[in-house]
C-alpha cells in the first residue's frame, strides 16, 4: 500500500512538469534533437544581459563604419570633382550581412516574444540564401543629420565676393557692364558655379566678351556632370533652337524637366510654355499652371513700390513699316534744353522717363532727383509725389528718408494728386515713419483710386484680400485687383491668377490663371533683355540680337519669338540659308497662336511662296481669313481680295475682291492707296474683258454694250481721263518754242 501511495506521488510529481506535446510537437522534437546531434553545442559562458551589451556594442561599430564610410564619399565628390571615389562594393555588402547577423542575434536576445516557432524558422533559413533586403538594416539605423552646407574655402569665399559684386553691378539702374563682366570672368576662373552660369549666357549673348556659343556650350557640359540646373536649362536652349549642337526637341524636353525640377525658372518657363501651348508636348492646363506659378512667385517677391524698369516691347516687323520706336536723340536733347530753361512740364517729363526708363532713356534715379527737385520748386504736385517715392525706397546713393518721403507725399496730397494720397496710404500702411493705421490707409487709397491711380486700386484690393482693417471681401478685391491690371500692375496680374486659380470671389479657371500666370512671368527681370537685343539688332549685331531674342522666345515670350523670326526672315543672321525659313516658320507659328496678327500674316505669305514648306494656297488662305476676321488685320484682308481676284485657292469673285479691298481701306488708313490702286486695276481689267467677250462675238457689239457691264457704268471715269490725256496732249503742242540764236 505505501508502495502504490510512492507510484502515485512520483506520477504526480512527473505530469505537473512535463510539458505535454501533440503530434506536432513530438516532431518538432525530434527536429530539435536531430539539429542538436548534428550541431555541436557552444557552452554560452556569459549571462543574457551581457551578450546584450556585447551585442549592442557591435551594432553601433558597424553603423559608425557606414556613416564615415558615407560622409567620406560626399567629402570626395565636393572637393575633388575630378575625382571619382572607388567605393568597394563587396566590402560594403559584407558589413551590411554583418549588421543582419548582428541585428538577428540580438533581437533574439533582447526580445521575450521570440518563440520557439520563430526560432525554427530562423533555423531553416540557414540552410537557404535569405534574399538581401537592405530596407531592413536602413531601418536600424539612426536618423542622418541634417546635412550642412560645405564651408567654402578662402578663394571661393573670395570668388563669391567678386560675382555679387558684379551683380550688384548689373542690377543697378546704369549698370557698368564691362567692369560686371570682367568680374564675373575672375570669379568663374576660381571655380565658382553661378559665376559660370553667367559667363555661359554672356557668350551666348556677346555681352560683355566676345560670341562664342562653343565656349558656353562646354561651361554647361561641365556644370552637367554636377547636376546643375541652370547648366540644363542652357543646355536645353543650345537644343531646342540648334546653337551649336543638332537640334532635338527631345533632349531639350529632357534637361528642361530636370532643371525645372531643380528650380531653374528658365526651365521651368520655358516647361510652362509648352505645356500650355502644346508645343511638343501635350497641352496641359494644370501643369502650365504649377510651373508658372513657381516663377510668377519669384517674380512677384522682387517687385519694389516703383514697379522697376519700365521695358519697351518692340516688335521689329511694326518697326519696320514705321511704327514707333524709341524717341530721337534729337528730341531728347530739346527736352534738355526745354527743362535747364525752366520750362517745368519737360522737367517733370524728363523726370519720369529717367526714372521708369524706356523711350531710349537710361534709366537713373539721380537725374530723376535732378529734374523733380527743380520741377517740385516751382510748386508743382506731380514732382513732389515722385520725389516722396524716390526718398521712401531710395537707392542709387539716396538714402531712404520717411520724413523727407512724408513731407512731400503731403504736398502732392494737398493739391489733390492720387500719387501722393497713395504714398501716404502706404506709408499709414506700412506704419514707414507713422504709427500703423489701416483706416487711415484705407482712405488715402480710396481717394487715389477714385482719380484712376493704379497703386491705390492695388492696394485697396490688397485690403480687401487679406482683411487688412476691412471685412475680407473677395469680390471687391476681385475688382480693385481687376483695374488695376489694367495698366499691366505685376502684383495685380499675380492677386488675380491667384484668385482665378483658387476660385476666390470668381468661378476657378485655370484656362484664365494660366494666361495670368504667364503675363506676370513674361515681366520678371529677364524681360529687360528685350531691350537689350533691341539694342544690338540697332547696333546691327544681328548674331547676338537673334540669340537674344530666342532664348526669351523659349520663355514663351510672343514678341522674342515674332522679332527672332523676323531676323531668320530677312536672312542678316549667319544661319544656314537651307534652315532659315524652316526655323522663322516654327517661330511665326508660335506667335501666331498667342494672337499676333503679323505672324499670322506670315504664316499665309509662308505658305503662299513655299518657304520652309511646300506651297500650299488653302493653307495660305485660311491664315490670312483668320488674321482679317479675327485680328482684323487690313494686310491680310486685302491679300484675300488678291486671292478671289486671282481665283488663287479661293473662289474667282470679283465682287468679293472688291469687298475685301475696300474693307482693307476701312481697316487702317495706310491701306487705302494700295487698296485704290487695286480697285482701279479691278475695274480696268474688268472691263478689258467684257470688252474682249463683246468683241469676240462681233465687232459692231461694242455699240450695244449693255448697260450692267463695268464700261457703261464707269462711263464717266474713263471719259475724264480721256480728256485729261487730250488736254496734255494739246498743252504740249503749243508750248512755246526757244528761239535759237
């Protein structure tokens, strides 16, 4: 009996600790002792904690090495660019197999949850090559540091120097060219990336060296191996137009996305452009708005109070048939004289042009000073309003001044002048020498936008956005932002793309933001260089000229893309004769499609002669049906009549002849001889025909010409002008003889 009570107490004893297994554990145990038989056991001599820590220890070594290992590398790319680094790439797989080792072990000590499921399936993994996942090491590792801007060295310090110098050179209102190039040149000769970058354009260009696009060609290839994205924009340009290298449309697509990305805003323009017109890529609204919408706002964060240099859009073909152009150097000086003689209109006149520029004027703030201080003595409130702006922002050696500025934006408001009731808004605005006051504000700028001045409808529609002392009202910023850019205000065109894009206070267009957007980038700073090229096209540089003007024909800009064709037209630039006409076609196109009506013309006489392409006189007729119905272009109305006169890919009408002939006398006044003369050789033809028909049946039908014919019913013209010749005729022969002695 105690025997059995021992039995029971021992089966007791053996069930409360055995750990009890189905059939599934019984085979994961005889796994287990099959692995354990055919592994030797490595006694573990220390305790969890400390292989832990031996653990832990090694994880952090090897992630030290990587890290200097990576900072080694980029130390090389930035100062040895010729250079490249040998990385070992079997050494760097090895400690990433090492870090998983590692990484393995010690979450299988560091983890309680590691169950024995896991375990085995760890095991068998051994005996087959795991697929190398790098994302799991790189989710070991630290967060990275912010990487900082390498410290330049002393000569690139150095270098620095010397090119925002040189910028600050070119951005003055009379900019010293020659000393700013020169400059430029030393700093991009110590290596210094944006001084290149310039240097590249001004070979382009021929400004300030001599034209040489081999040369720029090589700087942007360089800068390409560093990734520059104004190496790729250039080099987008070289490809697009063919300067230099063969053209592709399909290179230029690619380094004008890369430098676009990089915020290049060459790139991103001159992307934005073809987005939206379609031009090698599919036209896409949303698109052309987010790239123009990154350059307009660069655009808008530069403009100043005084809204910039004035810049005079001059189209060559206008200018050519005697449009306007800059003023006389001759008139200039009488105006000189006018104003050193007291006359008070020439010096406010005067004052303004050098202060906006334009007209032919150099732009410089200190003659403005000169003219308006003379003006503003005799009591005049125009000069004073002008002489507060010039004191408010300063520059040019005038040192802003608030109390000088306030003085005489009062003057100008007491005599009633919006320009100074709008200074001395923004001045209340800005708080500028006076406490912060919006209703104050607020009412200067409506008595100034009630007499029609741009910045107080600007600024009120700033008000009326944001809520600056107002209830934020949309649609009355809408509006104040809408007449404002009707005299070409950048930050109004800006305000109303935003709202436009957004949809605040108007139905959201993009169609509308687009076109907006555009309007305010083809303004930046870079739109200055229109007059530049205009300048050498008068100098009859027309190499550097044409360059000009297609590298802003590449921002979209329609008045570059109609003067650069105009010069492929005229065949003065050296370009291959065989491509010319090839290459101004492409560039009339573009502009006809942004409502030029002279290209448009161009395109129907390209078409009508076969220039760049074959001849094709329907496709001449409609450009010119489209440039007489839609631009009302008195040229092309008259063409048409040509073309109906002629039967010449239109129907022969002469009645329709001589409808466009006199709608193209009623369209401009410079059409009215050409038009009469056509007239006359309409009605004289006309009737040489029905003359011939008449004679041709019978001799004697000339007496009965019926009363419909052009003959009969010009009776009277063609009798005057027969007695007329009779009249000379008799004159002639009675004239008095000379006696001879």
């Amino acid at each position: 009996m105690n025997r059995l009570k021992l039995y029971v107490l021992l089966l007791c004893f053996v069930l409360s600790v055995a750990d009890l297994k189905g059939p599934d554990g019984q085979k994961t145990d005889e796994k287990t002792e099959n692995k354990e038989s055919e592994e030797t056991p490595v006694p573990n001599t220390k305790s969890d904690q400390e292989t832990y820590k031996d653990l832990n220890d090694a994880l952090n070594k090897e992630i030290q090495f990587l890290q200097d290992y990576a900072t080694a590398i980029k130390i090389s790319k930035a100062f040895d660019q010729d250079i490249e680094p040998e990385i070992d790439l079997q050494k760097m797989e090895s400690q990433l197999e090492k870090l998983q080792v590692l990484k393995t072990s010690l979450l299988s000590t560091a983890d309680p949850a590691w169950t024995e499921e896991e375990k085995e399936s760890a095991g068998n993994s051994k005996s087959e090559k795991k697929e190398f996942n790098p994302q799991e090491i790189l989710d070991a590792l630290q967060p990275l540091s912010e990487e900082l801007e390498l410290e330049l060295t002393a000569d690139m310090k150095e270098a620095k120097a010397q090119y925002e110098a040189a910028i600050s050179k070119l951005e003055r209102r009379a900019p010293d060219l020659v000393g700013a190039i020169l400059q430029i040149k030393h700093a991009a000769d110590r290596g210094y990336v944006p001084a290149k970058i310039k240097l590249a354009w001004s070979y382009i260009f021929g400004e300030g060296v001599e034209l040489d696009v081999d040369k720029a060609r090589k700087i942007f290839e360089e800068l390409l191996e560093k990734g520059n994205a104004e190496a790729h924009a250039g080099m987008g340009f070289l490809y697009a137009t063919g300067t230099s290298v063969p053209v592709s449309q399909a290179r230029a697509l690619v380094h004008y996305t890369i430098g676009a990305i990089a915020n290049s805003d060459y790139a991103q323009m001159a992307l934005a452009y073809r987005y939206w017109a379609g031009v090698t890529l599919p036209a896409s609204c949303d698109k052309a708005m987010d790239l123009y919408m990154k350059v307009a706002h660069k655009v808008a964060g530069g403009v100043t109070l005084s809204g910039g240099l004035a810049v005079q859009r001059v189209r060559l073909v206008d200018e050519a048939e005697g449009g306007t152009s800059a003023l006389d150097t001759d008139l200039i000086e009488y105006y000189q004289l006018l104003a050193e003689k007291g006359d008070v209109q020439a010096q406010v006149g005067l004052g303004q042009l050098h202060f906006t520029g334009g007209r032919g004027v150099t732009l410089d703030l200190n003659k403005a000073l000169h003219y308006f201080t003379q003006a503003a003595k005799t009591g005049n409130a125009v000069a004073n309003a002008f002489l507060g702006k010039i004191y408010l922002e300063g520059g040019d050696g005038i040192k802003a001044d608030n109390e000088t500025a306030m003085r005489y934006f009062r003057k100008a408001a007491e005599m009633n002048n919006p320009i100074g009731q709008s200074g001395l808004g923004v001045m209340h605005l800005q708080g500028r020498g006076v406490p912060k006051d919006p209703a104050a504000a607020l009412k200067y700028f409506a008595m100034a936008a009630n007499q029609g001045w741009v910045e107080g409808q600007l600024h009120l529609g700033f008000m009326y956005f944001g809520g600056i002392g107002v209830r934020r009202d949309f649609k009355l910023a809408n509006k104040y932002f809408s007449l404002a850019s009707q005299s070409g205000h950048v930050l109004a065109l800006y305000h109303l793309a935003l709202m436009h894009a957004q949809g605040l206070g108007v139905m959201r267009s993009c169609a509308t933001a687009v076109e907006l957007l555009k309007n305010v980038c083809e303004r930046g700073p870079w739109s200055s260089r229109l007059m530049l090229a205009h300048a050498a096209w008068s100098a009859r540089d027309t190499d550097s000229a044409l360059l000009q003007y297609l590298a802003l024909a590449e921002r979209g800009m329609e008045v570059a893309q109609s003067n650069a064709a105009y010069i492929l037209d005229v065949g003065e630039a050296s370009v291959d004769a065989d491509t010319r006409h090839a290459r101004a076609l492409q560039l009339w196109s573009r502009a006809a499609s942004q409502g030029c009506a002279a290209a448009r013309v161009k395109l129907g006489d390209y078409h009508y002669y076969g220039l760049g392409t074959p001849q094709d006189l329907d496709a001449a007729a409609h450009h010119y049906r489209l440039a007489s119905e839609h631009l009302h272009s008195a040229q092309a109305t008259f063409n048409l009549g040509f073309m109906h006169e002629r039967g010449l890919g239109l129907v022969r009408d002469l009645h329709l002849a001589k409808r466009c002939y006199d709608l193209a006398a009623d369209a401009s006044p410079d059409a009215r001889l050409p038009a009469a003369l056509a007239l006359a050789r309409l009605h004289a033809h006309s009737a040489i025909e029905s003359l011939l028909e008449s004679l041709s049946q019978s001799p004697l039908a000339v007496i009965f010409i019926s009363g419909d014919s052009m003959l009969l019913s010009n009776w009277d013209l063609y009798l005057m002008t027969a007695l007329l010749g009779a009249l000379g005729f008799v004159i002639y022969l009675r004239r008095p003889h000379q006696q001879v002695n």
